[in-house]
C-alpha cells in the first residue's frame, strides 16, 4: 500500500518506518528541513533503541523516502497518517493547530480517496473538525473527492516503540464507514499474527480509548505512590505491598512501581487534556484531578528528603545525581522528575553533577548555561567529592552499582533512591545511609 505519514516526531517515524518494514511504501513529510535532511543523510532525530536499524534497511529498500513537500505527501499515499505534536496550550488542552493545518494540506490537494488517520493523541471531537477542514478546503476548489477520517491511537512506549509497533497488545481502529474499515484492516494484516488484534469502534470512542488507557495508567502510579508515602509513616515496605496486591489477577502486576513520580510526553499531557475536556462538557473527573496534584507533589519527594537530612540551605553541598531521562532507554526529559530535582536543588544553593547514559546533552539545552550544574562522563565520576547521591532514572546500569566506589567517593555515604533500586536491607548492611520511597 502506498502511505504518507505527516510528522516525522516520534510517533511518525517510528509507525513510518515499521509500515515500510512490512513491505509498504511510505513517504514521510516533515515541515521542519533540517529534520528532513537529518533522516535523508541516515540519521534519526531522536533516540529510539533499534530505529536507526529499521529506518536505514527500509530506506536502502527504496521503501521509505521524505520530504517536506505538501503536494507532493498529499497525492502519494492513499492512507494518510496524522502523527503531528499536539503540545498542551496554556490552559492545559491539547493545540490542534498543526493537526489542523495538516488537514487543510490533505485537502488541498489530494487527488483521490483518501483514508485521514489521526494519529496524533488528540481530544474527542477531533475527527470531526479534521473532516471540516479537508471539506472546506475541497470545497473551495469544486471538488467531490472522497475521503474518510478514522481514529487510530498510538500505544507506543518510549524506548519500546518498534517492539510495541510490530507487536501490538491491540490496534484501536475508530472509523464510521466499511470503505475505511476495509483498508485498515489490510493496513494492519501483517500485525496481527495468529490474534485479532484489531479492536473496531466508532471514532469518538477511539478517541477516548487513547486517553482512558494513560488516564488509568497515571491513576494506578500516583495511588501507589500515595500508598508508598504513607508506607513510610506506617514503617510499611511498600514493594512488599506491591507484591501483595499485584497477585490478584483483577489489579494485575504492572504498572505497580512507587517512584519520584511520571514524566514523559503523554501521562501528563494526556491526564491534563482529558481533565480540561471533561471541564469543558461540565464534567468533573475527581480521581484524575487528584492524581495530577499527588504525581506534582511526588516529585518534590526526593528534594523533601534532602532537606530533610541536610536542612533547606544546601548552598555549599553537592549532590551526584544519576539519571536524567523521564525513564529508561530515552533521552526525553519532557515533564521529567529528574528537572524538578535539578531546579530544585539549584534554587536552595547546592551543586549538582550529573550522570546520564543518554540524555545529558537534552539537559544541557534545557538547563542551559546553569554554572552549579555540571556533568560526569560516568556514574562514578560523579560521585567524587559528592555529599549524596540522588538516583531519578532507573538505568539498568545502575541496577548493580560498585557500593565500594559510591562508599569512598561521596564525602559520606548518603543514598536516596528514587526508584526503588536496591534492597534496603542490604545497603544499610554496608553501612550506606540509604533512602528510598515507601519503605519504612
Ligand atoms: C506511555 C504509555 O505507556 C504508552 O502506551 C502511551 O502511548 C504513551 O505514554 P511512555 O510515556 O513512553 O508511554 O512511558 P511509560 O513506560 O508508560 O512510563 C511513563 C511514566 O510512568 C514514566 O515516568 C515512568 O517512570 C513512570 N512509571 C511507570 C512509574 O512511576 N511506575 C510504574 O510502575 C510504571
């Protein structure tokens, strides 16, 4: 099939370049130039593990090709993907402004049917202002092409993206009539193996399916941070508790993790939007309001402990943080803890030196020319001459740390941990002043 994918970000590329894996022909477009020179020379503007791999074997196979050519993108794909940022606007609801125009684009001038997917996580209704758009710009040369708009939202997570893309746990299709259901479920034949994967409904239902999932998903994580706080005023291991409770096959075992709190590009972007929508129909959603302020608040945690231990003024201090990224296996420090921490600290007078295996550079750009932040080429450089370490991003590398080296490095072993990382247990036993989240 032939297939244009507009928005080379994150979610383009990656659902771009596994469509053309399959055998399709995919033609991404990107306004951005310098963003579109970068693939065309081979490269991948963002850190995605085994993009770049895909990405250049499709390339070499004639089956994936950019541009930043509107006509062009129009007339070649009869499916046409919407993977344009909706970034969140002052008040919080999604802006639909590149969605939008990128639907006027399609209008102008495609030349056939066309199947308009939006792929972007975009607010209940969308569907039918892309439809006006493209309408209004068909009408406005006389023509009577059809086309169709459907609702397929993105599941990917960030660092899993190819693996979650090829091997999808459900394909969410939300579309109206048979002509566009038939073509998707052609477009998705290869990803569905031996299940049925494809999960049809109509498209508003679509819509929120996106929205509910990351909603619920925020909603479990901030409830057990929540739990996990008040595990450590009980003298309650909250790992434990989360051992307990995920054996019920009703609340399940994932998702459990108590932390400094989520970040990323869509728990709080999305848990915010929805909040605005319901707003907007005068709908109230309590429990989701709730979680936005609990996650706020848990990324003061670590900050709270700090002071804590070395009172409000740190000026003087200096603390070795390891992990920048919102997670593992990125370097996106969107709504990161990990920024919180930094300012944070900052902003009470301590020095902070860095270590990430990936996102330091991201950093960089974000803190700018900060001169009581620094950065280590390694964890354990960091930790030299250090009062504390900090621990924000679980990297696998910091599963299995040399204790020796963090004991004689700092100026005194002080841990806090974020992320839960080692057995508390154990730490102390080395007589590591250890401070982690929910664990009595
Ligand atoms: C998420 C959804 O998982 C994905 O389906 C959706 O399409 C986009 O948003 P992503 O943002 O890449 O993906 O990250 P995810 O792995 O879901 O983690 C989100 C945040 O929750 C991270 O900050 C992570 O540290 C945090 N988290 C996750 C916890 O604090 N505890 C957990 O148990 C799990």
């Amino acid at each position: 099939m032939k297939i244009t994918v507009i928005g080379t970000g994150y979610v383009g590329l990656v659902s771009g370049a596994c469509l053309a894996d399959v055998g399709n022909d995919v033609l991404c477009l990107d306004v951005d130039p310098a963003k579109i020179k970068i693939l065309e020379d081979g490269g991948i503007p963002i850190h995605e593990p085994g993009l770049q791999e895909v990405v250049r074997r499709n390339v070499e196979a004639g089956r994936l090709s950019f541009t930043t050519d509107v006509k062009r993108a129009a007339q070649y794909g009869t499916i046409q993907f919407i993977a344009v940022g909706t970034p969140p606007d002052e008040d919080g609801s999604a802006d639909l402004q590149y969605v939008l125009a990128a639907a006027r684009n399609i209008g102008k001038h495609m030349d056939g049917y066309r199947v308009i997917v939006d792929k972007s996580t975009v607010p209940v209704g969308t569907a039918d202002k892309v439809r006006e758009a493209v309408q209004a710009e068909l009408a406005a040369r006389d023509s009577k092409t059809e086309f169709s708009v459907v609702s397929n939202p993105e599941f990917l997570k960030e660092g899993a993206a190819i693996e979650d893309f090829m091997r999808p746990d459900r394909i969410v299709v939300g579309a109206d009539d048979e002509k566009a259901i038939g073509l998707m479920r052609q477009l998705y034949g290869p990803f569905q193996r031996n299940h049925e994967k494809l999960v049809l409904m109509d498209v508003r239902s679509a819509e929120l399916t996106k929205y509910a999932a990351n909603a619920m998903l925020a909603t479990r994580i901030s409830f057990m941070n929540e739990l996990a706080n008040l595990a450590e005023v009980l003298g309650a291991d909250i790992e434990l508790v989360r051992s307990g409770i995920g054996s019920d096959p009703r609340i399940g075992s994932h998702f459990l993790y108590s932390g400094c709190g989520y970040g990323g590009s869509c728990f709080p972007k999305d848990v915010k939007a929805l909040i605005k929508t319901a707003g907007q129909h005068g709908n109230k959603l309590r429990v989701l309001t709730a979680v936005e302020e609990a996650n706020d608040a848990q990324k003061h945690v670590l900050v709270d402990k700090i002071v804590e231990r070395f009172g409000n003024d740190l000026s003087g201090k200096r603390f070795a943080l390891w992990g920048l990224a919102f997670k593992p296996n990125t370097d996106d420090m969107r709504d990161a803890p990990s920024r919180v921490v930094v300012a944070e600290l900052l902003r009470r007078g301590a020095t902070v030196t860095a270590y990430d295996p990936v996102a330091m550079s991201e950093a960089e750009r974000i803190f700018g020319d900060e001169p009581r932040l620094s950065f280590a080429g390694r964890p354990k450089s960091a930790l030299d001459g250090a009062d504390a370490l900090v621990i924000v991003t679980e990297w696998k590398e910091f599963r299995s740390p040399d204790f020796d080296a963090i004991k004689t490095r700092l100026k005194q072993p002080v841990v806090f941990d974020g992320r839960n990382l080692y057995d508390p247990a154990l730490v102390r036993a080395m007589e590591i002043e250890y401070f982690s989240i929910g664990r009595g």
